[in-house]
C-alpha cells in the first residue's frame, strides 16, 4: 500500500513536471526553479530520456514578440558544447552567450547586463568544460611560454590568469589534470571578471534578483557539475570598478 | 536526398552550406534528425572536434544555431554574443576556428527583431543612452547602421537594420589580417544570413 501511495505520488510529480514543461518556464522564473530547471534537463540528457521541449511551430510564433528565457548561460564555442541540447531545452528558453574559452570581457558582459536587466532573467550560469582547447592553449602559454599570436592572442588572455594559478596551485600536476584543475577556475575566473565590470551585475546580485553559479560539462558523459556561487563572492560584490564609476 | 551526418568527413564551404539548408528545411517540417542525437554521440568526439561551419550568431534564446540547423554535437562552431558583434575576442574565436579546425564555412547569422539592433537604432536615432557594458556593445554596431534611413517605417528600418548589420560584421572578418589571408587561399567562404524569429526559416543574403 505503502509502495503505491509513493508510486502514485510520483507520478502526480511527474505529470506536475510535464505540465510545467509542456507550456515553457515562461518569464519571471526565480533563480531556484531555473536552476532545477537546467538539472532536471541535463539528468534527462544524460539519462538519455530527452523530451526535445518547445521546438515546433507554435514555440516560435507563440516566442515571435519577444523573448523570455529563464536563464543565461555563457558557454564555450565548442561544437560539443551544444548547451541547449546538454539543459534539453527549447526556442527561447536561454539566453546563450557562446565565446571560445567561457571568457567575460567587455561583449560578454554586456551581453550578460541585457540578459538580466532588459530581459529580467535571475539565474546566469558560467559554464566551463572539459579538455577546453582555449584553456589547453593557456596552460601551454603559461607552462611552456608558447605564444599563439594574432588574435587567438586575445582569446587566451582572459583564461591566463587562471591557467597560472592552476599551475601555482597544483605544481605536481601537468597535462590533462594540470588542464582540469584550470577549466575550474577559468569559471571562477569569468565570474570575477563579470563583476569587475559590471555594476549592473553587482547590483542586481545585492538585491537579491540575480544568482550567478559555476558549472563544469563533461564531455564525454553529457554530465553538468554543479559548483555554486563563487567562494569569495562577498569580496566581488565589492568592487568598484566598471563603466558607471 | 542524401541526409548528412555531421562528422563522416570533411566538406567543402559549399557542402557545408547546403547541410545547414537541408538541416533548416527539416526545422521547419518538424522533422528534426540530428539535433535529437543522444549523448551516446559525444563519447565519439572526446578526442577533438570537427566542426565543419562557424557560426556568429545572437544570444537570443529563439534562434539556437544547432536547433535551427538540425546539427548534432561536433558540427558546429558557435560564438555567440548579443547583435552578433565583433571584438578582438570574437576574432580570437573566429581565427581559431579558421587555423585550428579549418571548417570550411564561415556564417554572419542575425535575426528580425534583434534587441541589440533595436537598441542600436534608438541610440542613434533617439540619442537612447544604455548604462555601463551594454552601451559598448551598442558602439560595435553602430558603425554598420549608417547607410539605415530614419524615415522608413520602423519594422523596414529595423529588417534593414538587422541585414546592414550581419554586413557589418562580415566586412570586420573580411578585413581582418587572417580574413584576408584565409579568404585568398580559398579555402573558406564567408555568408550572411538572417533567421525569420516566427517561422525559424534562415534566408541567405545576396
């Protein structure tokens, strides 16, 4: 009895989620809901029981007016990095922003201040991934003094602080771990850099109205690791710095 | 038709093209095929990527590249960043893609109704000032809108708002120092295209 109550409870759970999906988050998601929203998705990815949400005709005539994502992603350019198919989401539900490296410089940025004044979205997440060819070319610029040059020169340069605190870090390590250790704090790298300069980010954060979490994708089980709020988000709520200064 | 898969071989700017159109095509008949692949496809690709197009595109949340196009993990390199602009990052992406994974097609992808050329439009033609990042991001495009006659009504303003500036972004590629170098090889092809936001249909410029 006991067993079919539970069953029953689930499925009542289960029919509630499908609901929810059927009609798309819709605006004025709250950080918590967004954030189960993207886990829930990602477990169907790599469960592989995607539902393939709100990718049909009536998504895009019924989203034609305007957009209303309930979160921001700033992902890598990566072709494997496909993050709406990852969160197993549909037409207008994230605001993606896709740069080789998951850096936050001065477009990214601004792009993440849209996200979140203009369209009101409350969650952003930095989302890093494994053996990232950017992060590789940083730890091999930091370690080996390799240059790349010309433009991928500001590619790199974002992600280098953090390839050398990685290396300063974990001297033992070199290599794929050396890598791994750096594609995590890039993120935290990136979400420094955001609100370095951006006021907007800060103040939005300080209000309560935005939460800004790291992520880690692993490649090649479709698997998004969770890493929360930067540890020392009190001290970037702090800065001063950026264009309204 | 032969349905391409994504990563079977290389392909020319040309084939390239075509496999976005035809991935379009399905789009729109809601016969989507690849974009349905499963993450048994990346245990393929844990070696390394070999995207054959990149793409600039919006941060939109309606016009998904890979949705659209009805790719599959590995096909396609993305930058995204709102109004589709070029920095010296962008370009940093943009040359990687060119000397590292060589895809052969290169595509400037905007969309109707893009909020950062809306906003672009409003700074130039209202003096609409943005606060802090967002207003830098307006300067990338501002440079493009202005052949964009203010008299036109707004939604003809904002359509050729939304092409000039996809051109805009494309001339910024093309005069790069390794634009100019790839495109002189003839190796890579470089297209503007705009995506219809209601009927997700993608048409190529001319």
């Amino acid at each position: 009895m006991n067993k079919r109550l539970t069953m029953f409870g689930v499925l009542v759970l289960l029919s509630c989620a499908a609901l929810a999906h059927a009609s798309g988050a819709g605006p004025g998601v709250g950080a918590d809901e967004a954030l189960s929203l993207l886990k829930e998705g990602n477990a169907r990815f790599v469960s592989g029981q995607m539902i393939h949400p709100r990718q049909d005709a009536a998504r895009r005539e019924q989203t034609a007016a305007g957009q209303n994502p309930f979160a921001t992603v700033i992902g890598c350019s990566d072709s494997r990095d496909v993050v709406e198919q990852l969160f197993d989401q549909g037409v207008g539900d994230l605001f993606t922003i896709r740069v080789a490296g998951n850096p936050a410089h001065a477009d990214v940025a601004g792009t993440a201040e849209y996200g979140a004044e203009h369209l009101g979205v409350h969650l952003l997440v930095v989302l890093g991934h494994a053996k990232c060819g950017a992060v590789v070319a940083a730890v091999a610029s930091v370690a080996e003094g390799k240059k790349a040059g010309g433009n991928i020169d500001f590619l790199i340069a974002p992600i280098l602080p953090a390839a050398a605190k990685a290396k300063h870090d974990f001297p033992e390590l070199s290599g794929d771990a050396l890598v791994e250790k750096a594609v995590t704090y890039n993120v935290w790298q990136s979400i420094d850099d955001l609100f370095r300069q951006s006021p907007i980010l800060r103040g939005l954060v300080k209000e309560g109205k935005l939460t800004v979490v790291g992520a880690v994708y692993d490649i090649a089980t479709g698997q998004v690791n969770w890493l929360g709020a930067h540890p020392e988000q009190a001290r970037l709520l702090a800065y001063a710095s950026g264009p309204d200064h | 038709m032969t349905v391409h898969s994504g990563n079977d071989a290389p392909v020319s700017a040309d084939d390239a093209l075509d496999r976005l159109m035809e991935g379009n095509a399905r789009f729109l008949r809601g016969e989507p095929r690849f974009s349905r692949e499963a993450k048994e496809v990346l245990a393929g690709l844990t070696k390394g990527q070999r995207p054959y197009a990149t793409i600039l595109g919006c941060s939109d949340s309606r016009v998904p590249p890979e949705l659209i196009f009805d790719v599959g993990f590995g096909d396609l390199f993305i930058i995204r960043v709102a109004g589709n602009v070029v920095s010296p990052e962008v370009m940093g992406s943009l040359q990687y893609a060119g000397t590292h994974l060589k895809t052969p097609l290169f595509m400037v992808l905007g969309h109707e109704g893009c909020g950062a050329v809306q906003a672009a439009l409003a700074a130039k033609f209202k003096g609409t000032q943005e606060r802090s990042r967002i207003q830098l991001l307006l300067e990338n495009i501002l440079p493009g809108l202005d052949e964009v006659d203010m008299q036109l009504p707004t939604q003809q303003q904002m359509e050729r708002a939304v092409e000039a500036n996809v051109r805009w972004s494309m001339r910024q590629i093309l005069e790069s120092p390794e634009g100019r170098m790839r495109l002189a090889e003839g190796h890579m092809k470089l297209t503007g295209a705009v995506c219809e936001i209601a009927t997700g249909r993608v048409r190529l410029l001319t």
